[in-house]
C-alpha cells in the first residue's frame, strides 16, 4: 500500500490529547502543529485511525505543500500531484479552500486554479476532456497561509464529532470530540464514579461510557472513503469487524441529572443510539440536590453560560451554587468548561490548573479542580 502522510485535524488546545490517543493507537513519530496532528501511514492505518480517534476532527491525506504566490505557481504545484492515481475516471472532484495572510486571496478562483489542474491530470490516464463527476466523492481543500499552498484529500466526510447518536442537540452544543477530550484531560479511569449534574443532551456522559466500554467512537457511522475503489471497502469491513469484537462488558458507575425533564429524555435518547444507554443511571433532579457518600468521585461539566442560559444574573446564580454544593465533596474532583470570564470568582475558588479550548468557535476555559486520585 503506499504511504501518506496523515492529518488527523483538531480544535485549537487538543493538539496534545490527539497526539496521545496516536501514540496510544502505537503511532510515535508524530508532528503536532496548530490545529493538527500529522504523521505517516497507509490506508488501513486512516481506517483505524478514523474508526478510533475520539478528539480528532477529521482525517486528511496531506498530498502536496509549495509556495504558491501567483496562479502560475498554485497550478503548476496541483499539476504535480498524480490525481490520476487517486480519483477514478467517475469521481466526484470537489475543491473547497481558504486563504489566510496569502497574495492570493480570492478563494474562489484558486479553488478554480487547483480544479483546472486537478482536471489536467486526470486527461493525462484517461485521455477524454469532459468527466462525469457521478461517482465517489473526492473533497480536495486548498489551504493557503502565507503564501504556502497545501492541498489535502478529506477521507472522513462529515466531521468526526458527528458520531451518529445525536439528532437533536440544543443550543451551543458540546461537540462530542471536545467532550471526549474532556475526559481524556480529567484522568477519569472506568474504575472511578463519574457524574454530570447538569447532563444536558448527555454527551459528555455517554463519550466516558463510550471510552469505559471501548466502544470506537466511528463504529456507528458512515466515512466518504469508504465508497473510494480499491481495498477501502475490505480495509473498512475489516476494522469495523475488530472494533466490535474490542467491545467490553464492564460495570461503570456514571451519573447523569438534569433540571429539565424533556432535555433528560433527549439525553437517555442519545445514550440509547450510542448503545451505552444500560451504562448510564440517569435522574431529573436539580443541581442543588446532587449529593454523594461515595469517595474519590469525578464531576465533569459544561454547565449553561451566556450563550445558552440567557442573563448574567442566571450566570452567577447557577455557578455561586456550583461551588457551593460541589464544595460538600471534598474527596471529589471537578472539571468545568465555560465561556464565562469570571467563572473562578463566582465558583469561589481558584482552579488547580485551567486551559484554554474552543467549543466550535466559542473560545472556553476547562477549569480543573484535582481531588485524590
């Protein structure tokens, strides 16, 4: 099989939990930039890999980077690649592209550049000068930044957070890939009582169970490569296949409660199609009554801010009373990811360590409070 080089893509600030999960996957020379993790593989090794990230955004062959400060340049480099041998005379050649601190900024037209080029190529093997373009689908993006071209294959389709289980997620939701990164940065263990007081739609619960369980976040969707010739179909059928056989039989003890009836039944709804719904105990109960004789617990939220909850006076209320009733729980640890500014002072207390993340393009502090481990 020939060799890529990959991009599994991130949201800005989960660059490193991507770089784990590779390393985790026994993937070790990898580079970690902005936004993206890139390393060498093959085709079953994107199959895998789209399968079982769990904080990637998406999967792309990286196929070319040039310096591309005039149209000459950005379609003599697009020329150099050989199309040829990657999209079949039917498929679907859709160029998408974005221009950031670059000579060339009008996207549209280098969109139009790299699909002459793309075209170009394909008549040198199949020698004909129209292309019905109604077969697989192939999404070519340009990317320039500072005058520096690359062009990527996106393998995944709809975006990886998309896992399948979700149908109807609120207002600002939590993308799963984020919400799994969350976890990841708790140090949560399935050993361990998780709890989200203020679930929402459940996704932070039901991406643990998904971990605790070892469930492949990808299992229950589809993937554009998937329809691409070649062994993708088998490497697809052959993955899947072991993916459900990793499945566990554990007894994890994960909590979920929220103050709104219909918002629970979205959430045992999600839970339900993820197929974790049984590894769940969910209650409609206010924040004010969560409550735990249990040691050692881990509470991991995203409660409503701004964007969701309406007034700042709604804001403060609901966070003075987190800290009040997670302050019950000295044994316990808290991760808490909001837009809120000033969420520390209203909490009451100061953050063992906080970082900065982006829920789409909210940009958000994941405050994280260590009990004993």
């Amino acid at each position: 099989m020939p060799m890529f080089d990959i991009i599994a893509a991130s949201a800005f600030g989960l660059e490193s939990v991507v770089a784990g999960e590779l390393r985790r996957l026994g993937y070790s020379e990898l580079t970690v930039e902005n936004g993206k993790v890139i390393f060498r593989g093959d085709e079953s090794d994107i199959v895998k890999c789209s399968l079982w990230l769990r904080c990637a955004e998406r999967i792309l062959i990286k196929l070319a980077s040039f310096k591309a400060k005039d149209f000459e340049e950005l379609y003599q480099g697009a020329l150099n690649i050989p199309w040829e041998n990657m999209i079949p005379e039917n498929g679907v050649m859709h160029v998408t592209g974005k221009s950031v601190k670059s000579d060339l900024y009008s996207v549209p037209d280098c969109q139009s550049i790299v699909k002459k080029a793309v075209i170009e190529a394909m008549r040198r093997r199949f020698h004909r000068s129209w292309f019905s373009e109604d077969g697989p689908l192939y999404k070519i993006e340009i990317a320039l930044y500072k005058d520096i071209a690359t062009i990527t294959i996106d393998t995944s389709g709809a975006g990886l957070h998309k896992r399948g289980y979700r149908q109807d997620a609120g207002k600002a939701p939590l993308r799963e890939t984020l919400a799994a990164g969350l976890v990841y940065l708790s140090r949560w263990t399935p050993e361990r009582i998780l709890a989200d007081p203020m679930c929402g739609s459940g996704t932070i619960v039901i991406e643990a169970a998904l971990m605790g369980r070892n469930i492949a976040p990808g299992l229950k969707r589809a993937f554009v490569s998937e329809d691409w010739p070649g062994n993708w179909k088998k490497l697809w059928d052959r993955y899947r296949a072991e993916a459900n056989s990793a499945i566990k039989e554990v007894n994890l003890k994960i909590h979920a409660s929220d103050i709104d009836r219909k918002t629970l039944r979205k959430a045992k709804d999600n839970a339900e199609r993820a197929g974790v719904e049984e590894d769940i105990i969910f209650q409609k109960k206010p924040l004010e009554e969560f409550s735990s004789k249990k040691k050692k617990g881990c509470i991991i939220t995203n409660p409503s801010y701004g964007e969701r909850l309406g007034g700042e006076k709604e804001v403060i209320e609901l966070y003075r009373k987190m800290g009040q009733v997670f302050s019950s729980l000295e044994t316990w640890s808290f991760f808490i990811l909001t837009s809120y500014r000033d969420f520390e002072k209203i909490y009451g207390k100061v953050s063992d360590k906080n970082r900065k993340l982006y829920n789409g393009k909210i940009k958000c502090r994941f405050y994280q409070y260590f009990g004993p481990m």
